[in-house]
C-alpha cells in the first residue's frame, strides 16, 4: 500500500472501516497502532513514512516520520522528545485501543510489551502507587474476546433501563441469571 491518505470525522467518536477481504483495513489499522507504539516506547520505528495528526485537549499534535527523522509537533511546533515526554498525559492518549475479530495474532502482537511492560510492573508489587502509575501507564490496550464477556457482565452490574432496552432490542439479552468464576494463584505468586 502507497500513498494512503485517511481523514477521519473527528466530530465522531466512532469510526467504521468497510471493505473487501485484502482491501487494506487491518493494514491501516496496524499502522496507526504501530506508530502510536512507536511514540510510547520509543524503540522499534515503523518500517513507513507517516504522519498522525489528531487533537487532544486544545493541542494539534501531529507525530510524522516525513522528513525521515520521526518528530512530535504541537501547535505547529516541533516540540524536543524530552518536553513530550514529560508533557505526555496532555500531549497522547491515555488509550488506544485495539481489536481483530478475526484468528489473525498479527495486531494484538503490535500490544505485546505494552502488556509484558505493565504485568512486569504489578506482578510482584505491593505498592499501590506503583500499581497505578503503570495503569497510567499502559497507554496500548488489546481487548481480546473474553474482555467481551466481562463488557457484557458489567452491564448487569450497574442497571440502567436505558441499556436494558438497547440489550433486548439489538442482542436478544433479557436477564442475567449467574456466574461463575474461577481464580487461579499466577505463576508468580
């Protein structure tokens, strides 16, 4: 793929890419996720030229690799790694968010050490401060499908008629009768 140019309507939360099997989606997708990794961690460049532009707060940010050195720019400025960083929670997401429908490992990878980096930090931890500040952290998130079923129970933990309605009318759900879970001591306990 060459050449790719994609506006999405920021005055919408949600965007939905159609097409054919091979049209390119999970290629965009991957992209995008590979270079807001890159920004985050810093290490393992995209293999392409681009550029990123979106608003977060009252800032234009556009992180773009086109002059062949990747750079941050806020407002129209190129703003130095280390001011980025420090300026991080105002200038990146706290979130980007990744799912495949499909059996395909190829997107959740790009989210691997984001997940390796935040397990390593909590696993062995008994410092709550710690524990959040690599939450805070954790700015790449793939939701794999058992997260689904955990959405769907949370429905039911908070009742609201207005998302009882939307559950009956789209999913057929009417109740929820039970759960069972079973929590197993981790390798590392």
């Amino acid at each position: 793929m060459k050449g790719v140019e994609v506006d999405f309507d920021e005055r919408r939360l949600t965007t939905v890419v159609i097409g054919q099997n091979g049209a390119g989606k999970s290629n965009l997708i991957e992209a995008i996720t590979d270079v807001f990794r890159f920004v985050d961690l810093g290490r393992t460049q995209p293999r392409f030229v681009y550029e990123v532009d979106y608003r977060i707060g009252a800032h234009k940010v556009r992180l773009t690799s086109r002059e062949g050195v990747p750079a941050v720019m806020v407002d129209g400025k190129t703003l130095p790694r280390t001011e980025f960083e420090r300026n991080k929670t105002s200038l990146f997401p706290d979130l980007v968010f990744g799912y495949y429908s499909g059996s395909s490992r190829r997107l959740e990878k790009l989210y691997d050490s984001h997940q390796r980096r935040y397990y390593d930090a909590i696993k062995r931890n008994d410092d709550a401060e710690e524990c959040r500040r690599a939450l805070i952290d954790r700015r790449l998130f793939y939701c794999r499908p058992i997260h689904g079923i955990f959405a769907l129970l949370s429905f039911f933990a908070f009742p609201d008629a207005t998302v009882g309605l939307l559950l009956k009318e789209m999913l057929g759900v009417t109740e929820f009768h039970s759960a069972l879970a079973l929590f197993r001591e981790p390798w590392f306990a």
